[in-house]
C-alpha cells in the first residue's frame, strides 16, 4: 500500500469559531492548537498544512486554576544589556488579555516555518465581536 500524501484539492478547510468565557487557558489552547495543526483529520501529513482556521472570542474572560495569575511570568528579552522585561499573567490579562491565549497557543505549535502559518490562522478577539463573520465559522464547544 501507498504512503497517502494529501493535495490541497484533499484538505477540505475550515473556520472555527470558540468562545474562551469561563474555559480552563490550558484546556482551550490544547484543543486550538490541535485544530491548527489539523491532528484530527484522516489526511494529515506533519510537513504539510492541513490544520484548520480558528477564532477565539472573550479572551479577558478566561480562566486559570491556583495561583497562575500571580506566579505565572512571561519573559523576553530586548536583546540590549539590561533588557530582560518579564510581566505576569494578572497584568498581561488586564492589559493585552488576546495575547495570554496567543501565546499558550503559538508555544503549542511547532517550531519551524509550517509553525508560523498555523499561528497566523489564529485570530483572538478580547470581546465578544469579530470581523470575521462572512467566513461563517463553526461554532464548538471545548469543555
């Protein structure tokens, strides 16, 4: 039997459409980044893009178990001497509260160029309104 290597007139893609209020950060960024990365379709191929787009909507209403809001801390680094800038999960949730999933998310992902176009079919709203509404995104449930 053949080694099956799927062709784009194969990848039947699709829009995602989920509502982060009141889910668990860790949970909701699993099953995103697994619907990027197109795990779950019969014609996946890891050096391929297969994976699906997602939007996610009420990113400032998301939730972490424990202590996570205080102790969690992002880091990066400016690249000049003294610029090491680290901010915690609390603040970053008051202030970009789309990039605390954006990140959990895009962390998930591989690292590597076919990594970068499965983030860029990732779009987080903090609210309830998204511009994408023509594109007539399926709705799921992540529990």
């Amino acid at each position: 039997m053949k080694t099956f290597i799927p062709k784009d007139k194969d990848i039947n893609r699709k829009v995602y459409l989920i509502d982060a209020s009141g889910k668990t950060l860790g949970r909701l960024a699993t099953k995103v980044a697994s619907l990027l990365i197109g795990k779950g379709k019969a014609c996946f191929a890891k050096d391929q893009i297969v994976g699906d787009q997602v939007i996610v909507i009420n990113a400032s209403k998301i939730f972490v178990t424990g202590k996570k809001k205080e102790q969690k801390v992002y880091t990066k680094y400016t690249g000049f001497a003294g610029g090491l800038r680290s901010v915690t999960l609390e603040k970053l949730l008051e202030k970009k509260p789309a990039e605390v999933i954006t990140k959990a998310v895009t962390r998930m992902l591989p690292k590597n160029r076919i990594g970068d176009v499965m983030a860029k079919r990732l779009r987080v709203f903090a609210g309830p309104d998204y511009p994408h509404k023509a594109q007539k995104p399926i709705q799921i449930e992540v529990s």
